[in-house]
C-alpha cells in the first residue's frame, strides 16, 4: 500500500514539474520611490537612480518580498544597451506623480497592483512606504526591462512583457527588441503607440524560451522633449520556469523503483 502511495505521489509530482511553473517573475509599480523625480527609495541613496528595480515577485521569499528586485530592473543608465538617461540630477527617465490603471498582467497571472489592498501587501512584505507613482519617460532614449530566474529552474519559456502606458499630450511609440544577454539584440518587428488614453499592452516571444533572463528594450520616438512625455505602470514580466533535468531524473527514479518494488511482492 505505502508503495502504491508513493508512486502515484511520485507520479504526481513528475506530472505537476512537466507543466512547470508560471508566474510573475518581476513587477513594478514604482510605488516604492520618495517622490516625483527622485529615483531614491529613502530620500538619501541614490546608488539605483539609474535602474529601477522591482517592487513584486511570485519566486522571492516571502512572496512578494523586498528582495524581488533581485528578479528584474529596468535600466536607462547605459546598462545592457539602455540610453544613459542620468545626467547629474536631471533625468529623462524618472518617477512622475499619478498612477496608471491599465494593466495586461492579470491576462498572464494574478496582478499584485491595480487592486485595493496591492500597497498592504507591498508594505506588509518589507517596503517602507507606497507613493501614487508611475515612471516617466522625457525623450526618445532607449529602456531596458530585464527579469531572471536565476536558481529557480533551468530557465523559463513563454517570456512576456506587460505594462500600462499612455503619451500625456500627443501619440509616441515604443519599438521593441528581445535578448538572452543584454547585448545581442534581435528586432521583434513590433511598435506599441501610446496615445493620451490610458492603455494595457503586451510583448511577447519565443526567442528568449529556455534562458534564464530575458531583456526587452524598448527605444521610444516622437516624445516632443520638454512638452510631451510618455508614462508607464505596472509593469510585469512573466514567464514559465523549467524545472531542472536532475529534478525529473530523480522522480523518475523514485517511481521506477517503485514500480520494481511493487513487481517484486506480486511476484
């Protein structure tokens, strides 16, 4: 009977590895910065001002923690092919006040923003504060938006940006391009337009299935510099972890020698 019991456990667990595991790998809601142009997260530091790292994680530990900024940032400093946007105190990449309500993150999994009781969860895991913020974008530069699994599998399939994004006087777009090491870019032949409404949008591929990071960058035109700006909110990149082959290996070992084992006591 105790055989029986830990093959179909065994079998169990190999059937729910063989799905993997879909998640929010990193999220921002840009809640966590002091205000308006400060790319600070307490007022003093500003190590980070030229990256924003993320906010949210299904893989950090508690889930969501502050140590999900470990899982994804997004750079506009000169890092992985992002426009050094950090010029001494004058950004053109920064947080701006207000919050945008659009989000395609619920389509991929459960959105931890957008909701009523997101800046409980956030404060309650760890953050120091919330603040109604978004990010804003002043010129036509380059952002980069990366996320990683690192130590949760052998990487991850599916890789999908999500984010709200709107032009606050005008239509601008964003043009996106997909890569494995923040170097080697590959065009995705794909402009998302952000108009003056409030929108959710998504970018997605297959080109990046089986690493264990991904970037997306995004090179913005037709921003009027110092009249128009595009802003964006609750970003997400998701994906679906692969398990480790040694973790298949070794119940499917277990259920072998089960099933030996069985064979042996009716024998």
């Amino acid at each position: 009977m105790k055989t029986k019991t830990l093959i179909i456990a065994s079998a169990a667990a190999l059937t729910a590895l063989s799905s993997a595991n879909a998640g929010l790998v990193a999220g921002w809601d840009f809640s966590q910065y002091v205000g308006p142009g400060f790319n600070s997260t307490n007022g003093a530091d500003f190590t980070g001002e030229g990256n924003a790292q993320a906010n949210y994680s299904d893989f950090s530990t508690p889930s969501p923690d502050i140590a999900a900024g470990s899982f994804g940032s997004i750079y506009f400093d000169g890092s992985f092919g992002s426009t050094d946007a950090v010029n001494g105190f004058t950004y053109q990449a920064a947080p701006v006040s207000g919050n945008l309500t659009s989000s395609n993150i619920q389509t991929a999994d459960l959105n931890p923003f957008n909701d009523l009781g997101s800046y409980a969860l956030l404060t309650n895991s760890g953050q120091s504060f919330t603040n109604d913020l978004s990010l804003g974008i002043d010129d036509n530069i380059s952002v980069v938006f990366a996320a990683n699994v690192t130590g949760q599998g052998a990487g991850a399939d599916d890789w999908t940006l999500n984010f709200a994004a709107m032009d606050s006087l005008n239509t601008s777009t964003v043009s996106w391009e997909i890569s494995t090491d923040g170097s080697n870019y590959t065009s995705l032949g794909l402009q998302s337009s952000l108009t003056t409404t409030d929108s959710g949008f998504s970018v997605t591929s297959a080109l990046a299935d089986g690493s264990d990071q991904v970037f997306f960058r995004g090179t913005f035109a037709d921003i009027e510099l110092g009249t128009s700006r595009a802003v964006f909110d609750n970003v997400g990149i998701s994906g679906t972890v692969v398990p480790e082959p040694s973790m298949f290996a070794a119940i499917a070992g277990v259920v072998a020698l089960g099933f030996a084992s069985l064979r042996r006591r009716r024998a």
